[in-house]
C-alpha cells in the first residue's frame, strides 16, 4: 500500500512538473484523444527532403527522448512513426508552406515562394498544377494512408480581380515572393481563409468546392497590375479566434522589410490586425457594390498588435490555443526570426511567456511555423501544454538538428542545456549538419477534443 502511495504522488509530481508555471492550470486525467487527434503536419523545400510535407504520430509525446532526435532510427520502436501521402512532392504539387486542418481529417496546403524569396540559397520555387496561387486539399480518411491530393483552388488571371463565385485566386507570380502567405481554417463556420500577397486580400473559400465567397481588401484597394503587392499591402500569417462567441480572422501585416539586408539592425515594422465575422462566417465590412469584395472602415477591422516586437523577418504564421493565447512566427534569416506569443489584458494584447528555438544566437532560429498542442501523460492528455515551432539548428550535441522543437507552453530557456533537458526536437530527415537550414516551412496540430483546460 506505502509503495502504491508513493507511486500515486510521483505521477502527480511528474503531472505538474510539465504544466504551466505562469498560468492557473487543472488537469484533465481521463480524456483520451482519437487519431488524427494530435498528429502533426508539416512542410518544407524539396531542395533537401524528397517530400514538400509530412505528417507525423506526435500524439503520444511522452516517448519522445528530452533532448535528442526523435526520429533517430536507432530508437526502433520508439522512432517517431511518419505518414508520407504519396503525392506531397516537389513534382505534383509544386513548393508548399501553409497548412490548415479542418476539423475530420482533411489537410490544405498552399503554394508558395517564400523559401527562395526569405533565403535565396534554398530552392528556386516551382508551381504545381494549380499554379501560384494554388490550394491542395488532401484527406487522411485512414492514421496510416493518404487519398489522392486534389486542387481544391487553382490561380486565376490577375485581369479579374474579383473571383467570387469561382475557384480561382488571382496571382501572376510575378515578383520575388508573390504567391499565397497562409490559409487558415475556420471551424465555426467550416470554411477555409487565404491571404494573397498578389493583392493584399484575404480569400474566403468554400472547403468542398473550392469557390470564393467573398473578397476582404482591408487597406489600399488592389489596382489589379500584375506583381507582388507593395509593402503595407502584404499580408502574410493568419488565423481564426473564437471568443467570446464571436469569430474574428486575424492576419499579419508587413509594413516595411528588406530581406537580407541589416537584419538585427532593421526590424522593419510588423503588425497584427482583425476582422471580426458575422454569425453566417461573413467579413463585417463595407461591401463594394453587391459584389461580395468587401473594403476596410475604420469600424470594421481593428489594429490589434501595432508593432509586433521581432527581428528582420516577416510574420508568416498565426496560431490560437483553445483559451486564447496568440502565438506568432517570423520566418526570414535563419538566425534572425523569433516565436513570439501574446496574451490578452482587458482589449489589449500583451507580450506572454518566452520562447527560444534552436542552439544558435538568443534562440532566434524560428523557420516561420507554430502551433499549440497537447502534452500526453500516461495515456491522457493535457491540452495546449506543448508549443511546437519550426526551426534551425535546434541542438547541436550529439547531432545537429534542423526541423521541429517543442517547448513547455509556460516557456523556456535561452541556454542550450536547459533545453536539452526539457525541450523535444524532431530532425526531418536525420541526416544531421546545416544542409537543411532555410527550407523548413509550417507546422500545424490536429486540434484535441479535449476540454480546454487552461484559465
């Protein structure tokens, strides 16, 4: 009995050692998640990978070797197990960074160009068949097989600007950059949100069809010329925030930026805004006409974050946990781009707990991909209690490793060895050396129907 007692304490001591320590947290103890519950998809250049994304079982994350490479084939069973849907290479659907999970079992990912256009040394950017604007969708209707991946969105002729009804974004591909930023997924209202660096808008699309349902061009009114949109036009991350029973959209704009130029001596200026939704998911905005393009008002959409703290980088992903908490991810120099994360005060964002990528400079390795996941513990599982971000040079003994690193939400550590102790780490591939800095992309979570249980 004395030993089963002291069984029972040490589980509870090792339950609280992974909580948050700056936040009022209780445990969930007898909820268990469901696959695809957990799993993690990823993207990345084809330049070093054979695949442009992947998915990997993270679930069960207490198998997971603190401080080394979980997909070190020298583990045997305890390897982190992987699915590779046969057509995420290079040649079917071209380069992909954003990633959004609806709430089955369904993966979208979006064309890109931003592995060459933030570090030029990684790939020259090739399109699939859905051109520069192109959104795949693909369903993993079984945890260890994937069905066809199928364009769901496809690029349409800068000279019709406006698209609704179709399943078309405009977008030349004409500049350095230019393609979509990220996509987001709205589980309220089952629908799918594009930002397009061709014009500044944010798509709203239909997740079945692929049809536009209408258009948010929240600043300058895009004056339909082919190319990149100017500065203070660019929208990159984005992201979906229920509260309060409310649906808002957030998206993060790029104000100034000079890519490899002056990097920790120039931030530029980085913002977060939002739009909130009405009750059938639509943009409360200004309509122009009766065309489903809405435009910004100053009573519409609301600068919520004015200058993003940050490095030379752009802000390409936005994530939520389930109680709110906003999480930020530069990508631009490998060595210059952070994971930030705000909390709310009253109506304001406020700067939230710390975190540090990678074993190089102040942990300021973030490759521009973060999402909140759970923390598994004995068979159950604690909501939000992991930040997963993509990185470079994330640990350096034994082996240097480039890929995924997941954090404790209530933070971590700026110094190497305290993260060895606490920090998990996924090498994409375990060919270990800096070969694959630059060409990491997103990372997104399967959301856990877990009650949310963090205050």
């Amino acid at each position: 009995m004395k030993n089963l007692i002291i069984k029972i304490i040490g589980i509870a001591l090792l339950l609280l050692s992974t909580s948050c320590s700056k936040e009022s947290c209780s445990y969930v103890t007898n909820c268990v998640e469901n696959e695809p519950e957990g799993y993690m998809v990823t993207t990345q250049s084809s330049n070093t990978y054979s695949s442009v994304g992947k998915i990997y079982k993270t679930t069960y994350n207490s198998n997971a070797p603190v401080g080394g490479d979980w997909n070190d084939s020298s583990l045997g069973a305890n390897q982190i197990q992987s699915i590779q849907p046969a057509m995420w290479t290079y040649t079917d659907i071209g380069l992909v960074f954003g990633i959004a999970l609806d709430n089955s079992k369904g993966v979208y990912l979006s064309a890109t160009n931003v592995y060459e256009h933030l570090w030029p040394f990684v790939a020259l950017s090739t399109y699939g068949p859905a051109g520069s604007a192109g959104i795949y969708y693909t369903d993993i209707s079984t945890p260890t097989s994937t069905n066809t991946t199928i364009p769901l969105v496809k690029t349409g002729s800068t000279s019709t600007p406006n698209t609704v009804g179709t399943a078309f974004i405009p977008n030349s591909g004409i500049g350095t950059g230019n393609s979509i930023g990220n996509i987001a997924y709205d589980k309220t209202n089952n629908q799918l949100f594009a930002t397009n660096l061709e014009d500044g808008r944010i798509y709203r699309i239909d997740t079945t069809t692929g049809i536009v349902k209408s258009i948010f061009d929240p600043f300058v009114i895009d004056n339909a010329i082919d190319g990149l949109a100017p500065q203070g036009e660019q929208l990159w991350g984005i992201g979906v925030l229920n509260e309060a029973g409310k649906t808002y959209v957030y998206f993060a704009r790029t104000v100034t930026f000079l890519p490899l130029v002056n990097w920790a001596s120039n931030p530029g200026t980085k913002e977060i805004w939002s739009i909130e939704l009405d009750s059938n998911g639509e943009f409360l905005a200004t309509e122009v006409g009766a065309t489903k393009l809405f435009n910004d008002t100053p009573s519409s959409s609301k600068k919520e974050v004015p200058n993003v703290l940050g490095t030379q980088a752009i802000v390409s992903d936005i994530a939520f946990s389930c109680s709110g908490r906003m999480l930020l991810a530069e990508k631009g120099h490998p060595h210059e781009s952070l994971v930030l994360e705000y909390v709310k005060s009253g109506a304001t964002w406020i700067p939230g707990n710390n975190f540090y990528v990678g074993n190089y400079a102040a942990g300021d390795n973030s490759a521009g991909g973060v999402d909140y996941g759970s923390r598994e513990n004995l068979g159950s599982f604690t909501p939000d209690d992991i930040v997963w971000s993509t990185g470079n040079y994330l640990n350096a003994a034994p082996n240097i490793m480039y890929g995924v690193q997941g954090m404790s939400a209530s933070g971590n550590s700026p110094l190497l060895l305290p993260n060895s102790t606490t920090d998990l780490f996924i090498d994409y591939n375990s060919v270990y050396g800096t070969s694959d800095k630059g060409g990491h992309g997103d990372v997104e979570i399967f959301d856990s129907s877990c009650p949310c249980n963090k205050k």
